[in-house]
C-alpha cells in the first residue's frame, strides 16, 4: 500500500514537472515573439532620448495622430487598472486575432490584428501567457479618437491558425514570420480602400516620426527595385542592421533592434519567403 502510494506520488510529481516545463516553454516562446518577430516593444514601449525605456516596457508609447484617428499605443502590461491585468487569457487571445477589446470596442487598425489571424494555436497560447507575466506599470494612456470606422484589414492567405504542417515548409514558414512581423503592414502602398496588398511589397508608403519621413522600400523579387538581387547576407544586414545593400543607413520605425535578436533559422527562412515575393518593378 505504501509503495502505491509512493509511485503515485512520484507520477504526480513528474506531471506536476512536465506542466510547468511546458507552461515555462510557452512563456519563453512568447517572450521571445514579443522581443523580437513582433517587434511590440518598437510601439508599446515608451521611449527617451537614449532608446527603449525598458524599466516601464509594454506600458504604453507611441502616439499615431493620423486621419481618421488619434491613438496612442496601449498599456499592455499586467497593471489591472491601467493595463491588461484585468483580461483573461480569452480576452488576450480574441483581441490578437479580432482587434476586439473585452469592453466590445474595436482597436484602430494601426495595431496590426488582421496580421495575427495566421497565429499558430501554440502561439496564441504562448503570447497569452507571456503577456500575463509582464510586470505591472501604472501609466494610463489617452483615450483613443476614431473619426469614422476603418474597413478590417485582410491579409492575402493569411486569414486562418496556420498548423504545425504548414511551418514545415521553409517559405511556409517563412511568410508565417513575416505576417506575424507584419512587414507587408508598411512594405506595401496604400490603395483608395486601405492597404493595396495586390502589390505587396512594393514599398511606397510614407512613414513620419521623429526619424522624419520614411519611405517604405520595395521588397519584392525584383532585381531592379527590389531585394531579388541582394544576397541573402545583405538581406539579413538590412532586417537586423538596417543597412542597405550599397551601405547607406535605413530609417526607423523598421524594428533592426528587435530583428537583431531573431533565431538563425528564423532569419534564413524570412529570407526564402522574400524570395519568392512576385517582382513588381
């Protein structure tokens, strides 16, 4: 009797371990999606004139004043009163995916939610516990202002989970990365209706900040006015360096300080996606 009861012990024990191993692991992966393929830091964290404030990270930052709104990005700390504290793990997952607060009203869609619909199960998951775990900062933003209702933001292929098949395809993969960076979000023009996703990646698009303004280069396959002729070197020197082909120094808000952190792997298979970007010159 003593030895069932030790064996059932023991096999507590290993669950116990093996659940929070597991719920440790999804902590990390979401971390490390917020740190650097999401780059959520470039907007929700608050900066001064050395950089990124880290020591109030996730509280709040940027301010988007751009016809048809005013809003400045979110408090997405765990703080309950002026973060997301107060949201459950549905809450955090349905507004990733739909742009929907638990109140009910919708985000601007500068927050990038129509790129997240491709989110893996397992990220989702992942996010959502890492989020959870982000210390609290009280620092309550300005209310945002909407002036008329934006059209919801649809993403070419991009508007279901992908699964654990699809990402063992290395382009696959590949665009999964840059929808979730939502590089096309700024990579490609803007049309009479919203984003012109008809040519994706053709740059064009005019961002102003205290950089400036930029103005989105065309990262498509085209070896004229594209990356179709850059090394794959090169390319990754642009993404994490922000130094262009022909040595030149690229603008913000492109993420290079985020992108810097990415895996090898992840790198590599952004890389294989761009390739096949159809050129438009």
């Amino acid at each position: 009797m003593i030895r069932q009861i030790a064996v059932g012990l023991l096999a507590l024990a290993s669950g116990i371990g093996a659940a929070q191993a597991q719920s440790g692991g999804a902590v990390a992966r979401g971390k490390y999606l917020v740190d650097t393929v999401m780059t959520c830091h470039n907007c929700h964290t608050p900066r001064g004139p050395n950089g990124l404030i880290m020591d109030k990270a996730l509280s709040g930052g940027s301010r988007f004043d751009e016809p048809p709104f005013d809003v400045t990005a979110a408090n997405i700390t765990s703080d309950r009163e002026t973060g997301i504290g107060a949201w459950s793990v549905d809450d955090i997952k349905k507004f990733l995916t739909t742009g929907v607060r638990p109140n009910g009203v919708p985000v601007a869609n500068v927050m990038p939610t129509g790129f997240y619909k491709i989110l893996t199960a397992d990220d989702l998951n992942a996010l959502a516990a890492y989020l959870r775990t982000v210390p609290p900062v009280k620092n309550k933003v300005p209310a945002p202002v909407y002036k008329i209702a934006l059209p919801p933001v649809v993403v070419p292929n991009a508007q279901k989970p992908f699964t654990k098949a699809d990402l063992s395809d290395k382009v696959k993969r590949g665009f999964y990365l840059a929808t979730i960076a939502h590089c096309m979000e700024c990579h490609s023009p803007l049309g009479p209706k919203g984003r012109d996703f008809t040519r994706m990646g053709a740059g064009g698009f005019e961002l102003k900040g205290p950089w400036g303004v930029s103005i989105s280069r065309n990262i498509t396959s085209s070896k004229t006015k594209g990356v179709g002729a850059w090394t794959d070197a090169e390319i990754k020197r642009a993404i994490t360096q922000g130094v262009s082909r022909d040595g030149s120094k690229l603008k913000p808000p492109m993420g290079f300080e985020f992108y810097a952190k990415m895996r090898p792997d992840d790198l590599d298979d952004l890389v294989a996606y761009l390739r096949t970007v159809p050129a438009i010159d």
